[in-house]
C-alpha cells in the first residue's frame, strides 16, 4: 500500500491549486480543468489533487495539510500573502507552528520542523 495523493474539496480547483502550489513552492500540473487541478509530488512530497465539489465546507477540518520549514514564520506570512487568513500561533510539545485559513476557508499549519 502506498499514498497515491491528498485530495482536497474545493469550490474553485484552480484558484485552490494555485494557492497551494504558492505556499509550496511547486507548480500546478498541466491538464486541470473546472473540476479538477493537482501538484504532482516528488516522493518526499505527496501529490496534492484538488476537486470540485458543489457544497461548501461546513465545520471544522478532520484532516489537514501540516507544513514544515526551517523560516516557518516567515513561510506563514507568504502564505498570507497568497491569500491565507491568520487563525493563530502555537508553542506546544516542544515545536511552534502557525495555523492558518486558505481561501476557501481550510485550516491548515506551518510550522518549525521536528
């Protein structure tokens, strides 16, 4: 068994996918359409596919994307930059990371490598 990609719902894939592709550092494959949008991973990184879904999130995440990088802080606010919203900072079991809201309003953490 092996972990083919992350899948993630979404209003706008494209948009999505953009952000993503932003926060991380990779681009947006070739070949996405209104319904679906994806960023290929590398083996250290998984694929990330986005799909269109016609209902909007409700509720808080059961599953999210947590992020690391040696300048977290610095990493967070371009992420903002792309369009995050701020939903707090955390220290806690010995690492610090920041939460934040992508565009559509799916929470998510950068933070400081374990």
């Amino acid at each position: 068994m092996q972990l083919g990609q992350i899948v993630i719902d979404s209003a706008d894939p494209t948009q999505l996918a953009g952000f993503y592709a932003g926060v991380i550092g990779r681009p947006v494959a070739d070949g996405g359409n209104p319904f679906m949008a994806q960023i290929h991973g590398d083996g250290a990184f998984p694929s990330l596919m986005f799909l269109a879904v016609p209902e909007p999130r409700t509720g808080k995440n059961r599953l999210h994307l947590d992020l690391v990088s040696d300048d977290f802080q610095a990493a967070a606010e371009r992420a903002i930059g792309l369009g995050a919203t701020k939903v707090g900072e955390f220290e806690e079991y010995g690492t610090a990371w920041v939460t934040l809201a992508d565009p559509e309003g799916n929470v998510f953490d950068i933070g400081r490598p374990h």
